[in-house]
C-alpha cells in the first residue's frame, strides 16, 4: 500500500497497512539538509529537494508545498523580508486604513513570483512522487489572509466596527484562495491544506460569521476537484470544534493543547490528526516520549486518526524522535 493510498483509506474508513504520517515540515527539513531559510522560501527548487530529503529520512507520506505565510500576500503588495538563514518579517500592512481596499489588486488568474513559485514546487515534487505520495499545496484561509494583509489587531477591531467591510475584504480573499487551490491541484497538488491559525482567536459566534462560510467555499472548490482538504488551525480550538467540523475538511489537525478523543468525538465522521506536543515531545522529550505518545494518540485518535505533531515540528528536533515516531507506527500495524 502506497502513501496516498493509505490517506485515501483512513478517509474512507478503509483498512490500511499503517497509520499515515503528516508531520509538518519546514524550518527542520531545509536545515536536514544545511539549506539556509531564504533559499527554502524563495526557490522551488529548494523546496522540492527540501520535501523528498524529508520523504525519505523521517518516513513520511506526504510532500508539501508549505512554507510561510506570505506568498499570497506578497504577491497582493506586502513587503517581506527574507534574511538568510531566519523566519520572514513584513515590513508594512498593505491595508492600513478601510479605503485602501480598492486599490489592491487581488490575484484570481495572473499569480504573482511566489504563488507562481509554489505551483513549480508541485509540479517538481508530483514529478518525482507520481500517485505514490500525496503532494499537499498550501493556501491561506480567508480570515488569516485578512489579518496578513491588515494586521491582527485592526482585523479583531474590524470585528465589531465595520464587519460588512471586513466582509467584503473576506471575500476577495475567499476568490484567491479558491482560484490558488486550484491551480495547485492543476498543478499536480493531491491535497489542499488551509492554514488559518488567526481563527483559534474569536469565538464560536464569530468563526461561524468570520470564518466557517470562507473555508467552506474553498473546501467545496478543493473537493470539487477531486483532491483532499486538510483544515490546521493552531493553538487551542476545544470552544471551535464543532464549527471546525462543518468547514468541509476531510482531514482536520487537532494542535497539542486540545484532547485528541474530545475532538474525534465531536468531528465524528472525519479524520482526526495530531496531535504530538511539537517542543515538549518532539523536540524536548526522548525517543521513548515519543513512541509512547504516539501510542496514546492512536488509542485517542481511533481509527480514523493520522499521526501528526499538533503543528510544525520544530527545528533541531532530534532526528531519534522523528524515527521513534515511525516505529511507533510500524509497530502499530495494520488498523481497520
């Protein structure tokens, strides 16, 4: 049984050979290989090489196009910085006052330099992969965007002094998420996660308002398409998980800090993944933390549950730890 076939059938409810890893990758896999981060941020080319060095040393059943939060922003005017070897920093918001809206020119057919570059990433990586792993592409949910190109602080006031402007901006956003997803799955893209971590923030009032109605749409274009939607929202999302559930994701990540079997019993019906502490188990704990906690999230997880940290694994994670969770799951075997 290949990668993408076991994803497919924990989906499905199907018998699988072992549990799938979908750790997320970024940061550690570029310095597995002494790749310096703003070569991994802004070379394709580095990316597909970073993803297949992870494929094959941690035993993963994914390759991702994911990298930073920025690129549909970047290519909608935001200003990055990349240094040489340290995380992307925006220097200015692109909307910092209602009005600017209308001047920013929202890419639904002509991508800009970095979107463009993560659909090379897929097309490089499903090259190599074929239908054997699943290829995962990346896009934003609309909130998030929103808060990448206004800030955090001016979204959650936005909230309450002008939600029908703040519903126009997540509109616009929706339609480049949507049009991105879809050329990523042209691309050769078997699964479309949508990041949108600013949404653990608001209540369940307000996901429902500010959030759910986006990512379902996006979700609904990704199926229609044919590829999976993964839904990762990070940090504790306990008071959102039922709302989660209706985003249409087929496979949503649960982070650290939520109970695995709570989530699975109120998203029934779905895939559950997660949800390994990424700093005190993988990369504070010991190769036996590890093991042992992959263990339990089975038990919590049942069967159908994805291992996964509950977000990005770390950087100088021990690689002891990411082979301890393969063995883990090896040893766990077949799961119907």
């Amino acid at each position: 049984m290949n990668s993408l076939q076991r994803i497919k059938n924990v989906i499905a409810g199907e018998p699988v050979d072992r549990t799938p890893n979908l750790d997320i990758f970024m940061i550690r896999a570029a310095h597995h290989l002494g790749i310096p981060l703003s070569k991994y941020y802004l070379d394709y080319r580095v990316l597909c090489e970073v993803n297949m060095a992870a494929l094959r040393d941690f035993e993963l059943d994914v390759v991702q196009a994911i990298s930073d939060p920025y690129r549909e922003a970047c290519d909608m005017g935001l200003e990055v910085d990349f240094p040489y070897d340290q995380m992307p920093m925006h220097r200015s918001l692109v909307i910092r006052e209602p009005e600017a809206l209308a001047k920013i020119q929202f890419p639904v057919q002509n991508f800009g330099p970095r979107m463009t570059d993560r659909l090379e990433g897929i097309r490089a990586m499903r090259e190599q992969v074929g239908d054997e792993v699943a290829v995962m592409g990346w896009v934003e949910g609309a909130f998030a965007e929103a808060a990448d190109l206004r800030g955090m602080t001016a979204i959650m006031k936005d909230v309450y002094q002008r939600p029908e402007w703040l519903k126009e901006l997540l509109e616009k956003c929706a339609e480049v998420e949507i049009a991105f997803a879809s050329a990523q799955i042209d691309a050769g893209a078997h699964m479309i996660g949508l990041g949108d971590a600013a949404a653990s923030l608001i209540s369940p009032r307000m996901y429902r308002e500010f959030a759910l109605p986006y990512q379902q749409r996006i979700f609904e274009a990704v199926k229609a398409r044919g590829a999976i939607p993964r839904l990762h929202i990070c940090g504790k999302t306990s008071h959102i998980h039922k709302e989660m559930a209706q985003s249409g994701a087929q496979i949503i990540d649960v982070d650290w800090m939520n109970d695995l079997q709570k989530a699975r019993e109120e998203m029934e019906g779905l895939v559950v993944c997660g949800n390994l502490d990424p700093v005190t188990v993988f990369l504070q704990g010991t190769p036996e933390d590890v093991y042992q906690g992959v263990l339990a999230n089975a038990k919590a997880g049942g069967s159908r549950w994805i291992s996964a940290g509950g977000c990005e694994i770390p950087d100088e994670t021990p690689i002891e730890n990411l082979k301890a969770q393969s063995q883990a799951l090896r040893d766990l075997g077949a799961r119907v």
